[in-house]
C-alpha cells in the first residue's frame, strides 16, 4: 500500500511534467498560424468536380467510414473487454515461465485477438478499394502485409511492455516517471530506426534514376535549404493505385521517397509540388516535432497510467503481479489513443497547411498544386465535404477544397 501511494505521487508528478512540456513543445514548433493573413474560405466543390465525381467520393466515403468506424468500435470495445474484465487478467496470471516471456506471450495473443475479431472488416475495405480500383495486388500478398503489420506491432508493443514491467517490478515506487522516461526515449528511437527498419519490410526501394526529374527534385531540395542524401522510388503500384510522396529519415540518412504511381502517371509540375511539400516538412523539421510531441505525450501517457493502477482495485490471488496488468495496460493505450486523435489531427493539419504555403512559395505554381488537389482527390475517390466533426476528429490534412482555396488566394496575390 506504502509503494501504491507513492507510486501515485510520482505519476502526478510525471503527468505535470509531461504536461508542461508537450505545451512547451506544441508552443514552440506547431505552427498554429501557418498562412499569412488566416486560412482562405474552401472553394466550391462545383468549381472544381462535377457532380458525378462529388457522388462518387461521397459513396466511397459513405462505406469507407462504415467499414473503418465500425472496425474502431469492435476493437476499441474487444480492448476493453480483455483489459478491464477478468478474461484477460486470468489469463495472464495463469501463464507460467519468465515474466517477460509472459509479457510478451500476453501481448502477442490479445492483439492476435484483436486482428482477428476485426478481421471482417479490414476485407470489407479492401473489397471496396477493389471494387473501386483503388488498391491492387492478390488477396495472398494482402494477407501478407497483414502478418507483417501484425509482427511489427507485436515487437514493438512487446519491447515497450517489457520495459515498462520491467520497471515496474524493479522500482515500485518510481516506475511511473523511470517508465516515462523510457517511453519518450524508445519513441525517439523508433522515430530514427523506423526508415531503415520497418519500410523495408513493406516496400522495395530503387534509386531514381539520373534524368531531368532527379535533378529537378535535388534543386528543389537545395532551394529548400533541405539536405537529401539519396531520391527513392518505392513499388507502391502492388498495393494501391493513389500517388504519394514523402521524405523520411534524419541527416545522413533522410532521402525523398516518391511512389511509382507518382512517377508513371503525373505531370511534372504537379511531381514537384508534391516533391515541395514533403521537402517542407523536413525544412522545418516537422518529423522532429512530431517525435518530441509523441515522446513527451509518452511521458504524459505513463503518468496517467500510474494514476489509473493506482487505484486499489480487487484482485483474486495471483491477480495481483505486474504481467496481470498487462491487458489493462494495451486497453488504456487504445482508449487513450482514440481519445488524443482530435489533438493529433489538429496538429497534424496545422503542419500540412504550411507544408503546402511553402509549396507554393517554393514553386511558384498554384495552378500546378491546385490540378495536383484535383488529381490526388479524384485518384482515392476523396469526399470533398467531410462532416466537419469527422474531419476535426479523424482529418489529418486540409481538405481538397481547403487546399485548393489556398492555392486561389496564393495565385490572386498582390506581385511587385
């Protein structure tokens, strides 16, 4: 009882700390102003689709939200109850072997659980990306992906888990800021390692070759001020026929990556703004802040932990030990997670709004954004008019019409 109460103590602690410090950080590299003047008005959807094209975003969006919320609810309400009921704690407690072994074992067969049970609705999407021509690839190397994405978890979610009772264990009493501070620091880790290590294991990457579009991109790059160790293509076209791009990876080893279905099928002022945008981020260091916000809320979220296993709570014999805790702890992530996704995603936004205000500014083409809006929308059947809670909770970029209402504004500046 002693070790609970200061245990409490310590995580209030911890979560004041980890308070002011994702404030200090949120103050002091979110953009929170990221245009002059204020965000432009969205345009007309009319003015850019037809109504067909707005029909058929809004139908795909219609299922696609079906489908994804209703896989959130499952998993959310699986979660909750493996980790809050006496299923999964009895379970837990019954294993036998090192406790981190268990740790692992525990973590390993409720996410297992929590694939399966929402299984149904990752094929329903992918049905519908299919019936839609919006994702390509056998259902065989679909199922693949997934054991991959599954194996990720698992590992990572294991390694945090075993620190976390491993400190829990050692220091009863001060686990709570020792745990938090291991969690930022395995967030910074997984931040630098998650290029090098994770990617690979989903994509093939293949140096673009020399030609006008390689070096058009190494000088946007040194307009940017960015500096780019290599330009990458990665086989996306097996998995989805969308376009993308994105810039990954810290000093020596961060390079543009651009997708095939980029490469093969736009035009390449719209290439480069695309190319301008991603190079943005990493002129301001926007992977960087998202690693500080996700190692200072890591911080934050074992704090609250602390709290919430510090309430005395009854237990049956053998209940009682730090792996039982286990399910309780992966089901407060989820919760939690859901829960700090509107914070996320407004953050998020604020970042691509100047990302895309530097594009424009780096390459002087509005018009060329504006067709690659349109493009982009139309290529992954885009809902022009998100219900605006959805796009508040879940929206981690401007919308299409917001995007290109601020390219409309950038082109009708004033010029000298």
């Amino acid at each position: 009882m002693e070790d609970r109460s200061a245990a409490r103590r310590v995580a209030l602690g911890t979560v004041l700390i980890g308070v002011a410090a994702f404030l200090l950080v949120a103050a002091t590299r979110v953009p929170w102003h990221p245009v002059p003047g204020g965000l432009p008005a969205p345009v007309a959807p009319s003015s850019v689709f037809t109504q067909a094209q707005i029909d058929r975003g809004e139908h795909y969006a219609l299922w696609a939200r079906v489908w994804s919320w209703s896989r959130l609810a499952v998993s959310l309400g699986v979660a909750a109850w493996l980790g809050f009921g006496p299923v999964g704690r009895r379970w837990a407690a019954r294993l036998r072997g090192a406790w981190w072994v268990r740790v692992v074992v525990v973590v390993l067969g409720l996410t297992l659980v929590g694939e399966l049970v929402t299984l149904p609705f990752g094929i329903a999407l992918r049905r519908l990306g299919l019936d839609e021509g919006l994702v390509a690839g056998t259902w065989a190397d679909w199922g693949v992906d997934q054991v991959k994405g599954w194996l990720v978890t698992v590992v990572g979610s294991s390694i945090a888990l075993v620190v976390l009772v491993g400190c829990m264990r050692r220091l009863p009493r001060l686990w709570p800021a020792v745990g938090g501070l291991a969690a930022a620091v395995l967030v910074l880790l997984g931040s630098f390692a998650y290029p090098v290590v994770v990617e690979p294991v989903f994509n093939r990457f293949e140096s673009l070759p020399d030609g006008p579009l390689r070096s058009q991109v190494l000088a946007l790059a040194d307009a940017e001020g960015v500096a780019v160790d290599d330009v990458l293509v990665a086989d996306a076209s097996r998995r989805t026929t969308t376009l993308n791009a994105y810039v990954s990876g810290f000093g020596h080893s961060r390079r543009v990556v651009l997708y095939d279905t980029l490469v093969d099928s736009t035009p390449t002022d719209e290439t480069l703004t695309v190319v301008a945008h991603e190079l943005a981020h990493a002129k301001y260091g926007d992977v960087l802040t998202g690693t500080l916000l996700g190692a200072v809320g890591a911080l934050l979220g074992i704090g609250l932990l602390g709290l919430v296993l510090a309430v005395p709570r009854r237990e049956r014999p053998g209940e009682a030990d730090e792996v039982s805790a286990v399910p309780r702890v992966l089901a407060l992530v989820a919760i939690a997670t859901f829960l700090v996704a509107p914070v996320q995603n407004g953050v998020s936004r604020a970042i691509e709004t100047r990302a895309d205000q530097t594009a424009l500014e780096a390459t002087g083409a509005p018009q060329a954004f504006a067709d690659l809006q349109r493009r982009l929308a139309l290529r992954s059947h885009a809902d022009p008019t998100p219900p605006a809670w959805s796009q508040w909770w879940f929206g981690s970029h401007p919308t299409v019409l917001q995007r290109i209402g601020l390219a409309e504004r950038f082109e009708a500046r004033p010029t000298d």
